[in-house]
C-alpha cells in the first residue's frame, strides 16, 4: 500500500512531517515535494527550466518545481509503481472557497486526480502555531475510507481542519465551497526612491454562501470535507449559450461575403 504525500510548503514543513508520521500507520508513505514554500503557485507547471530530484532519505524527495510538478514526477518517474492515494499537506492555513483556486496545495491533488489516482488535499487553521497534529488525525481518518470506498471519477476531496485541541473538534460536516470578499485587496506603497509598488494582500471581511459552506463549518469548531470536481463546464447555461452559436456564425458570414475592396493598379 503505497501513498504520495506532497506539499505547497516545502519539503521540510512541519505539517508535511505530521501527515508523514501518521500515514505510515496505514502504508509506505512516499514524499516528493518542493524543495522551498510555493504557496499561492496554483496549477502552474514548470516548462522553461530544468527540473531536479535531490534524494534527502529514504523515499523522500525534493524537487526544485511546483507542487504539480512533484505529482508528475512522482507518478511518471520517481515512484516504481503508482501509489494507492495521494494527500497533498497539511498546509500552513485553510484553503477554503475561492483560495481552492490559487492554492498549490489543491492543485497537487487536482493533478493525482487527473492522473487517475485517488487524492486529497488537508489544510490546517492557525495564525502563527499550527496544531498538525490534529490536521493528521483527521487527515488519516479519511485516507482510510478514501482506501476502503474509493472516490467518484474526477473528484477529489478538500479538507479543512479548524484550530481546536483534538476533543474539541465538534464534528465533521460535507460542505461546499464559499466565496470570500476582501477589504482593500491591493496595497499601494512606495520604496525609498519614491516608485510604488503594490502588495496583493487584503484583510477578509465577508463570505457569501452560508448553507453546507466551508468556512461556516469552521466557525462551528467542525471539520469541513468539500468534494471537487475537475469538469467546471457550467451544464445549466449550456442550452442559454447555444443560441449564440448562429449569432457568432452569422457575423463571420458577413465578413465571408462583404465586397472586397478593388486594389488599386500601379503604373
């Protein structure tokens, strides 16, 4: 039974070597991750400069990429056979509603979904000390159900644990994403010599979509297990958008049969 764990964190992260410990309980625990923090990377790929796996221990790896990078890797080189599972974390903060979108934590384990293989994605509540422990209590209690029913095609599962002592967790709820809004998102600033310069940051002020959302079972002291699905065509609006089709058809006809201009004769 093997099982890859990645990271957006960096190979050395704390929370990274929680997982570790506790998915050894369940099988042979693989890591290829990061060589440095590549939070906020989202799905991006490296394509324009050599990538390099440096062994650190046994069956550990860091890479010189993306967290995606390290799943194809992992999968399409490193590893001798593809693992069972894949669990990407546990991540320094929660990755809740429009933050699945830019997280390199989701993004690994969107890329072991696309690539056939169960995955998950576990994130951590805190500010400056983290309880991975707890994160990794919880993250191994789904990896086994994950093992023992498996998981809808193209489907991945986003798990958000809130900052609570093991028996105060108050439950597990099956949510949906949220969205967030922000005050002040970009930052203005200027540097010694009097050239601004912009921070993207912003301080969250409101979340919409309450019913079943993550960020509501947070603040209820419950664990949040949100299901991902990688095909985000929006099926509704398909009937809406096809009475566009002649519509678009229609001008590119007109410029088929538009007379064309007579070209001028030199001499």
């Amino acid at each position: 039974m093997r099982i890859l764990v990645t990271n957006d964190d960096g190979v050395q992260s704390p929370g990274l070597a929680a997982l570790v410990e506790a998915l050894a309980q369940i099988g042979e625990v693989w890591v290829v991750a990061p060589d440095r923090e590549r939070t906020a990377v989202a799905h991006a790929v490296t394509l324009h400069k050599p990538l390099r796996v440096q062994r650190i221990a046994p069956r550990t790896f860091a890479v010189n990429g993306t967290p995606v990078d390290c799943v194809n890797l992992a999968l399409l080189n490193v590893m001798p056979k593809p693992p069972a599972v894949l669990v990407s974390g546990i991540n320094k903060g929660v990755n809740l509603g429009d933050d699945v979108m830019y997280s390199g934590t989701v993004s690994a384990a969107m890329e072991g979904t696309i690539l056939g293989v169960p995955s998950i994605a576990v994130s951590q509540e805190g500010q400056n000390a983290f309880r991975f422990p707890v994160g990794a209590n919880y993250a191994a209690r789904v990896v086994r159900l994950v093992l023992e029913h498996g998981l809808p095609e193209e489907t991945l599962l986003n798990v958000n644990i809130p900052d609570r002592p093991l028996r105060s967790i108050k439950g597990v709820r099956i949510t949906c994403l949220s969205r967030r809004r922000f005050h002040n998102p970009i930052i203005e600033k200027l540097d010694p010599h009097g050239r601004k310069y912009y921070w993207i940051a912003g301080t969250r002020v409101s979340w919409s979509r309450s019913k079943d959302a993550d960020h509501e079972a947070l603040e209820e002291g419950r664990v949040s297990i949100t299901p991902i699905h990688l095909d985000i065509t929006h099926y509704g609006a398909l009937d809406r958008f096809r009475s566009w089709e002649p519509l678009i058809q229609r001008g590119n006809d007109r410029r088929k049969n538009r007379p064309r201009p007579a070209r001028r004769q030199r001499g």
